[in-house]
C-alpha cells in the first residue's frame, strides 16, 4: 500500500492497516517519539463531499477523540493524540492486539452463551463508564468490540457518539448508524437515550448467540420496519441469557432494564475462571476461526451436565417445603395482598433468577405520546369478564380457578388458569391503596424471602411508575420451583384513600415469549369503576 511507511504529524509511521469501515482506515503505527505500538484512524474523504457535509465530518472526528478521552476505563480504547493530516484530522488511539467481535460472527458465527456473556460484561461495563462521563455510544456493534488476544474485551469508535449537552451532527429525518443495531426509538425519529445504547447491546448479544441480527431484512428499509414494529423472534442458543438480551431489545426504552441491571444479570451465566483468547487475524491470510480457551490455575468447579433446554445454574437449594407458610400478620389491604400473593407463588412455586420487567411508566404508546385514558378494545381471542368492579381481557380457553367467574373467597382475587393449569393470571381489588405501592411490595418481598419455601429468590425488578395517572409500582422475579423455572410479573396502582388495584401473571420460562404478551393485553384492556 503507498500509504505504508509514511509519516503522520511528524511522529507517527503506518506500519500496516488494521481495519477499514465507512468512515475511515485504521492503522498500526509506530510513535517514534515515545517509542510504542498505536492505532492511527484516518478519515474518508469523498470528492463529493459539500463544504457542510465535509465540515461535519471534521467534527465527527473530533468528537469521537473528546468523547472517547472523556472516558478512562480498562474497557474502552484510550485516545492519545488528534493530529491533523494533509488537512484532515487523524485519531491517534491505543493499540490493542485484537479481532472484532464481527469479524468472528461473520458467515453465521456463534459464541456460546458462556462466552457471549463474558463478551457483554466488558461492553456493559464500556457503556456504564461512557454513561457516567455524558457520553452515549449510539453505534454499539459487534464491529466496534475489540477482542483482544489476552481477553480483554474494548468498545472502540465513538465516531458518532454524542456527549450530553452537546448540538446533534444530524440532518433532521438522518439517522446515524449501523442499522441492524439502531434502538425503535431512534427508527421512530426520537432523541437517543442510554437505553438506546443498551438495545444495541442488546442485538449484539442476540448475534452472538443466533449468529444473525435480530431484526435483520433483505433491505435496509425491511429492517428498520421490522425493529421499529416487530415482535422478537425469541433466541433459541441463548441459555441463561435469553430473559436478557429480550428485556433489552424491548421496543419502548423505559422498559428495557437499566445499565447497572444488565451488569448484574451477565454476571450469572459464566462464572468459571476461563478466557476465551482469539487470534489476532494477520491481514495477509485467510481468516481463522479457532479459539483457545486457556484454563487459569484455579480450577473450576465442575460443571452441571447440559441439558436439551438449558436452564440457568442453580446454587444449592434449600430443603423443599410442601407450602407457604402462614402470612405475616397484617391488615386491611395489605393482608388480602399478600394471601393473593402466597396464593399465586404456591401454585408456581417461583423464585429468583436474572430476568427484568421494565417500568410500565404509564403505558407509553409506540410513539412515544401519553396513552389514552380509555383502555383498549377486547383484543381478538379473548372475553371480556367482570368482578369486583372491574373488567378486563381474559384469552379464550383460559377457566376461572374458583368459583363466581375466578373469584377466591377472602382474598379479592379474580383468578384465571390456562388449559395446562402451569400459567396463571390474576387481579386484585383492595379496598383501600397502599399509601407507597414499592413499600407494600416489599413487605410482600420480605415475608416470601423469610418463609423459606423458595429455593432461591432474587429481585428482578421493583421501582415506582404510574399507571393511568395513578402512583403504581411494578415487581417481577423469575426463578426456578421444584420442577421448573418460571417467571411472574405484578403491577399494583391506586390512589390513596380508594381502592388498590394489581394484575399479576406468572408462567413457566420456556413459554414466557408466548405467555408474556397476555399482561400487557390485560393491563391495557382493564376497565376500573
């Protein structure tokens, strides 16, 4: 190449080129100052460039160096120096020895769910540092995660990122980025967030898995369509990681889990002390593909033997018990609550686990405005029933679990169980509203945690949101019953001084995709007094 041996700046001297996208070349160089290995990125340069649209990409370049040097962790590509070069301004960065993520999931690659989960731990821990700094990645992509040869794990090119405070470099209806990982919410036209950061976490962490982008069409257009209206087709390879990467790639941003949730969910799936090491491709031959897994010297624990439908890794359990305990002892509302409650966990049999439900925060309809305040029609292939006072959508085939059309004496619970009798949902009236709904959750939380009927229990989700202009909180947890694992969600609103509402549904994990949709249907069709 012509550009090999020459000299950036005075100081800087391609060495070989390392990479080569839509924007610009990157390099390997040598700092003849300092004496170290660095990577040199060069821009493109079309000659049909206007003055503008050549202006704008200057400032790219220039944001990329301040945002990315406005961060400083191990998982993020360090920036040395921005010089300019025959006019144009180059990106002097660390060197890392390292292919891409995308360059080992190409023709359909996979990682399996150990590794994929390794991989998105240092992309997360990337985004929560970039984050912390005002700084949103906005082009998340197996392309621009480096996986260097010692496993480490960088998310590198912030070439269009954009730091909090800062004016968009973005013509209006323009939307910046790869379009296999670019948020709904971003196709929709709205503002980027850090959530939109998370979903294309999220679609990476899918490919890794499924070797194929989540939403992936024939066309740039079919893709965009599809992330902005499709439901997700479910991973199948994913593992432990599914009830994830789906919470991430949710459409509406609020109910994708937050940076610290997501941390904290990837730390489950591997935790034996293994690095997966890829070999750094040389630029002159064919591809490999193989890895190496390298043991460290404290051995790992055995591994439970895989089975067909993989489950996630269970500690040891706690001796089973046949039933809930009696409720604490408690009044008016919070009573009959928590019965409805023991109630729903002693036919499941739940308990903890890493999947998260996202803030309702009062329904937020696909485009982004206030939902109506009139629920949803009785959708297709399901009834209208009637207790307590109140109304909503109940699927076809689904039979009350008592008698009166679901009610459960003493508990103010309507009760509905699908043909399996595994799936269940629920509504509660109460006749007075919790005066802070996420302090009545936790109360219910605390007398399920000290009954010891669970094998294991961890909070997956509890926060405050509103629902129909009313304070509301919203609970789940998933875990995993003597037989099985499941997953259960629970909202409860109401305003204080009148009656407290919650809908609840709990179903096994294998069929959530499936079962999942059901509360949202009845959440939006309830009709109260």
């Amino acid at each position: 190449m012509s550009d090999v041996g020459r000299l950036i700046a005075g100081r800087y001297r391609l060495a070989e080129q390392i990479g080569r996208g839509g924007m610009g070349t990157v390099w390997r160089a040598e700092d003849e100052l300092l004496g170290r290995q660095v990577a040199v990125k060069q821009l493109h340069v079309s000659p049909h460039l206007s003055e503008e649209e050549l202006t704008t990409m200057h400032e790219r370049t220039r944001r990329e160096a301040r945002s990315a040097a406005r961060i400083t962790h191990p998982n993020v590509v360090v920036v040395h120096d921005v010089v300019d070069d025959e006019g144009l301004p180059c990106i002097v960065m660390e060197y890392v020895p390292s292919t891409t993520l995308g360059d080992v999931l190409k023709e359909g690659g996979t990682l399996s769910p150990d590794e994929t989960a390794r991989v998105g731990r240092g992309m997360i821990a990337a985004l929560r540092a970039a984050h912390a700094a005002g700084v949103l990645h906005r082009d998340v992509k197996p392309g621009n995660v480096l996986l260097g040869k010692d496993g480490r794990v960088v998310l590198t090119d912030f070439g269009i990122a954009m730091a909090t405070g800062t004016s968009t470099l973005t013509k209006t209806g323009e939307v910046v980025g790869s379009i296999d990982y670019i948020a709904p919410e971003r196709v929709r036209g709205r503002r980027p967030g850090p959530a939109s950061d998370l979903w294309a976490l999220g679609a990476t962490l899918y490919q890794a898995v499924e070797g194929r982008a989540p939403f992936r069409k024939p066309t740039p257009i079919e893709t965009g369509y599809a992330i902005a209206v499709d439901p997700l087709e479910p991973p199948r390879r994913a593992g432990s990681l599914a009830p994830l990467i789906e919470a991430l790639l949710e459409k509406e941003p609020e109910r994708r889990p937050t940076a610290e949730e997501t941390e904290r969910a990837l730390r489950g799936p591997a935790s034996e002390p293994e690095t997966t090491v890829y070999p750094v491709q040389d630029q002159t031959s064919a591809t490999t593909r193989t890895t190496m897994v390298l043991k460290t010297a404290a051995a790992p624990a055995p591994k439970p033997p895989r089975q067909q439908d993989p489950t996630p890794p269970t500690p040891t359990p706690f001796p089973p018990v046949a039933s809930l305990p009696e409720a604490p002892k408690a009044s008016g509302a919070r009573k009959a609550r928590w019965t409805a409650i023991g109630t729903a966990l002693a036919i499941v049999v739940v308990a903890g686990g890493v999947y998260v439900w996202k803030q309702d925060n009062d329904n937020p309809s696909a485009s982004g405005s206030a939902p109506s305040a009139s629920p949803s029609p009785v959708p297709e292939g399901y009834r209208l029933v009637s207790s307590l006072g109140v109304s909503f959508p109940v699927p076809d085939g689904w039979k009350a679990d008592a008698d009166k059309e679901g009610l459960v004496d003493e508990t103010q619970e309507i009760r509905y169980l699908d043909s399996t009798k595994m799936a269940r949902l629920s509504v509660n009236v109460l006749d007075f509203a919790s005066k802070d709904q996420v302090s009545h959750f936790k109360e219910v939380e605390a007398g399920v945690k000290s009954s010891g009927t669970f094998l294991e229990y961890q909070r997956t989700r509890l926060q405050a949101t509103r629902f129909r202009g009313m304070p509301a909180a919203i609970w789940e947890f998933r875990g995993k019953g003597r037989a099985r694992w499941f997953r259960a969600i629970d909202l409860g609103f109401g305003k204080e001084g009148d009656k407290e509402y919650a809908i609840y549904l709990s179903a096994p994990e294998d069929q959530w995709s499936r079962y999942r949709p059901i509360f949202d249907k009845v959440r939006d069709g309830i009709r109260l007094p």
